[in-house]
C-alpha cells in the first residue's frame, strides 16, 4: 500500500489567540512538511485546490514544482484539481511540466471540488456542475493520450488538431478521480477505467464498502479488470506519541474549522463527543498514536483491499512543529509496519 498526506495549505486562525498565520509562512511551512515527508520515505503528497481566504493553495502545480525542486522520491499531486472550473490544456501543461521538474513524479487527482467559489470567479454556472465536470475530463483524458487533439464541446472553445506542450515523462500522466459520497461519481471512475481516490471524512467508513464496491462492479461491467485499477482512501488525522495528546492537540484546531465550514452549512455543532467518535476504531478520523492508526489502517484494508491512504495531518493551522512530528511518526513508524503487515501471507483458514 502507498502511504501520503495531503493537505490544503491553512490559513485558519489559531483558535487560542485568533492569530492568522501569514500565507508566505505557511507556504514556506509546507515545502519543509512535503520535504520531510519524502526524507521518511512516504509516497505521496497531495494538495488541495481553494479560492478561499482560510486556504493558502490556488495554484496547487505551482506549490508541488516549487517542493519537487526539494525532494528526490516521493511523488506529487493535486488534492483535487477543481476541473469543473479548470481549462484542461492548462491543467494537463501545468502537470506535464511538473512531471518534467520532478523526473517523472507528478499524478492529478481530479473533482468537482467541496468549495463553489471557484464558479462565479471563473464565470461558470453552478447549474453545469457536473456537466463541466464531464466534459472537461474527456478533454483532459483526450490531451494526456495524444500530442494533437482534435476536440469540440460545450464549455469551451473546440480544438482542430491542436498541439499541446509540453509532453510529460510518464506516459500516460496518471489521472485519478476523486469521489466523496456520491455513487455516479463512483460508477463514473469505473466505467472509465480510471483509479478512485474516496474521500472518507466523517460517519463509519464501513457506510463507504459499497461504494467501492459500485466502483469495481462498473469497471467489470465497462471491461476493464478492478484488480488493475487502485482504489485510494483519503481520511483526516493527527498523530503523536501519546494518544491524549494527539486529541488534546489536534481537537481545538478541528473544532474551530469544522465550527465555522458548520456554520456555513447548517451543519449541527461541534463537539468533543463528536470528535470521540470519529476517533474511535468505528469511526473516520486517525487521530491518536502511531499503533492506533496502524491498527485502523489495516483494519480499513481488510474491509476496502485499497491500494493508497492519504492523510489531512494539517486539518486547521496545528503548529508546524507538531505537524513536523506527525509526519516524522507516520513516515518511520506506522508507514514500515503498515507495509509490513501487508506483505505478510495471510494464514490458512482453520490453521493455527
């Protein structure tokens, strides 16, 4: 299994003194995050796209060049790309020139997006939501698989055998498709053969197994083999080295991010109860000690057989200092057990 973080940049305030952590700091903060990352031996870092005063990342290709000019192996990709709202030839060139930066390391992961800000300031109609959404993916699939496309639409300006550079390193660029709770989202990515990142981020993750079941079922169907298309889990979580303190830490920071996303949502509030639960083995959160979050890894594996699991550590502004040492417990910890345990061979029913 490939084990990652991603993160969203966060701008949040500190919920102690109300402090706001300047966007230069926290960008600079994040290059050490991503290269500590890749020095632990992790395989993935993500970042999200936003257009939100509580998020430092617009631009996410130019945040991972900037961090591929700092790491040799880990690799580097959107968390999501908003395509909706996106022009996909300037999405597929800022990745291919990533890839090219990175020798070969750059992934999209590709979504409608959680956040609807990016509609009005690009001039789309919510209305189209999903529509842009599958247009501009056929597009984006289109430019990955051939040099010169020729492509009409909808949404944007037709293409007649346009060339588009740069070309990446990998061919194809991997594209993964990020999907949350809906189910045509899940069929979407199996029907075309692409590999599901599920965000799994409140509830019992076991509500999600027919999801993915779904996902593998509409790839069989469109005939494409589930076994060669990986399915990635992306969850919210916080480690150190006692689990009270990683609650302690980690829940004023969720509180006050889940506080006020609540409160523009209509969402009930939030409490330490709450919290509790979605901590607990039965909930979504890997908030606590490193053999906890093994434990809850692995127990996630027996019920989806995923192939990734990435990690919001930074769920609100946590100081870069315990976010440093969550990432160096995940990276030399749970990472080498977690890898461990899956290449052990499983026993023999009815075996000792």
């Amino acid at each position: 299994m490939q084990l990652g973080i991603y993160s969203f940049g966060e701008t949040t305030p500190d919920p102690a003194t109300g402090a706001l952590p300047p966007p230069a700091e926290r960008l600079r903060d994040l290059i050490e995050e991503i290269e500590l990352a890749d020095q632990v031996g992790l395989d993935l870092f993500g970042l999200g796209e936003h257009h939100r005063p509580d998020y430092a990342i617009s631009s996410p290709a130019t945040v991972l060049a900037a961090a591929a000019t700092r790491t040799r192996q880990i690799r580097l990709s959107s968390a999501v790309t908003v395509l909706s709202s996106e022009d996909p030839v300037r999405v597929f060139q800022q990745f291919a020139t990533l890839d090219l930066l990175s020798e070969g390391r750059a992934e999209i992961m590709a979504g409608r997006g959680s956040f609807i800000e990016s509609f009005p300031l690009f001039g789309y109609d919510l209305d189209d939501y999903d529509a842009l959404f599958a247009e501009k993916l056929g597009l984006l699939l289109e430019l990955r698989n051939r040099p010169r496309v020729t492509w009409s639409g909808r949404y944007r300006v037709r293409l007649d055998d346009q060339p588009v550079y740069p070309r990446p390193l990998q061919d194809p660029l991997p594209v993964w498709l990020a999907v949350g709770g809906n189910p045509a989202s899940a069929a979407r990515a199996g029907t075309l053969g692409l590999p599901m990142a599920l965000a799994i981020i409140g509830g019992e993750p076991v509500r999600m197994a027919p999801l993915v079941e779904l996902y593998r079922e509409a790839a069989r169907s469109a005939g494409h083999d589930p076994a060669s298309l990986p399915v990635g889990i992306n969850s919210h979580g916080f480690l150190a080295d006692d689990s009270q303190d990683a609650a302690d830490t980690a829940y004023p920071y969720y509180a006050d991010v889940m506080g006020r996303l609540g409160s523009e949502r209509g969402w009930p509030a939030y409490t330490r109860s709450r919290f509790e639960a979605n901590r607990s083995p039965r909930g979504a959160d890997f908030i606590g000690s490193p053999q906890q979050v093994i434990d809850k890894i692995l127990a996630q594996h027996a019920l989806f057989r995923h192939d990734r699991f990435l990690l919001q550590i930074s769920l609100g502004s946590l100081p870069h200092a315990r976010v440093m040492r969550a990432i160096e417990l995940y990276g030399t910890v749970v990472a080498p057990a977690v890898r461990k345990a899956l290449r052990a061979p499983r026993p023999t029913p009815g075996r000792a």
